[in-house]
C-alpha cells in the first residue's frame, strides 16, 4: 500500500508534521501480514517488556515448541508450563498466553473475526486477555490490521517524538499526544510511523532547518 494521500493530508494539517515529514522522508510503514492473527498477538506478549535481541531468542524456541511456527490455541493449552518455562517464558507471560489462547478457543475473544469490528470494538475484544491493555491492542490494529488511524497515545516513542517534533520542555503526555495530533485523522497510524522514525533517526535538530 502507497501512502501518498495520508502523507499529502499530515503535510497540509499540521506545519510541524509537515517539518517531521521532511525531515524522515518517504513512508515505508508496512503491516505484517504474515502468520496468524493469534500468532501475532502472542509475539507481542513474549516481547512485552523486554529488548528486541532477548525477546527475538525466547520467541524464536517459543515457536521451536511447535516446528518452528506459532501453535494454534488448543496446542499451546496442551503445552506444559514446564517446556513453556524452558522457552524462557515467564510465569506470568504463560499465565498471559495461557489466558489469550483459551478465550480465543472459546470465541469470546474472536480474532478470527477481528477485521469486521471497527477500531474501538477491536481493542475492547482484545483487551478482555490478561495482558493485553490498550497499548498492545492499539499495535495489533496498526501492525497486523494495518488500521490507518490509531494513535498510541500512551507509547513512550510516540511522547518522545512529539516532544521533539514540537520543542517541548518534557516528553508529551498522553493528553497532549491525543490533542496535538488530532488534526493528523484519519491518518494518525502514518504520523506515528513518522514520530517513531523521527526519534530512531534522532532528527530532531532538522525540524526547521
């Protein structure tokens, strides 16, 4: 998907994400359409709170537990906590993916259906699993649904490069983030790739140049 429009609309609603978009370049936000939907779900409980080199090794043997794929719900509850642990899963974590796997082997969290439920009844379903909070949801719907209007206004990258991108004295709070970026609808999912960029490239210091 080209993102022409939304990048044409953020550069004629905002002035100061018009600078940031100069300021990182072409959009290259991409959804992960690969795997499953409760693949992807579990991939962001195993990487929850963890970097990316530790979090990539305990979901690489996660998914050694299953041939290298991510099992399908009714495999994971059959699945020892002892070979979870040895995974390197957490108790907690596998309390999580334990919660996740069983409501959706239920249907009262209906992932297979996710895509006909508008934003908010997304993140409501998803935010039943243990968990999963609003954060998670919100990057499930941007990521994997590829849903072009989520803001995740409690992600700190997101506080961070709105603190940048406006010259802020401290990071943005969630208010701030929900009022400076309202103008950026319906195409809040793309400025947050920018902000993201925006703070990875430590660009900052372009805006106004």
């Amino acid at each position: 998907m080209h993102y022409e429009e939304a990048v044409s609309h953020l550069r004629a609603a905002d002035p100061v994400m018009r600078a940031v978009v100069d300021a990182v370049g072409p959009c290259a936000f991409a959804p992960r359409a690969e795997g499953t939907h409760f693949g992807a779900v579990c991939r962001s409980i195993v990487y929850q709170q963890l970097s990316g080199k530790a979090a990539g090794t305990i979901h690489r043997r996660f998914h050694a537990l299953y041939g290298d794929r991510a099992p399908e719900p009714r495999e994971l509850l059959d699945t020892s906590d002892a070979r979870l642990r040895e995974a390197g899963l957490s108790r907690q974590k596998i309390g999580y993916l334990r919660d996740l796997a069983a409501r959706v082997a239920a249907r009262d969290v209906p992932l297979d259906d996710v895509d006909a439920l508008d934003d908010d009844a997304a993140i409501a379903a998803l935010t039943r699993v243990k968990g999963v909070g609003r954060w998670t949801a919100q990057i499930f719907l941007m990521f994997r649904l590829g849903r072009p209007d989520l803001l995740p206004e409690l992600d700190l990258g997101i506080q961070r490069g709105v603190q940048l991108a406006y010259g802020l004295p401290a990071l943005a709070t969630p208010r701030e983030v929900a009022a400076l970026g309202a103008p950026w609808a319906p195409w809040r999912t793309v400025a947050s790739w920018y902000l993201w960029r925006l703070v990875d490239g430590e660009n900052g210091g372009q805006l106004g140049d």
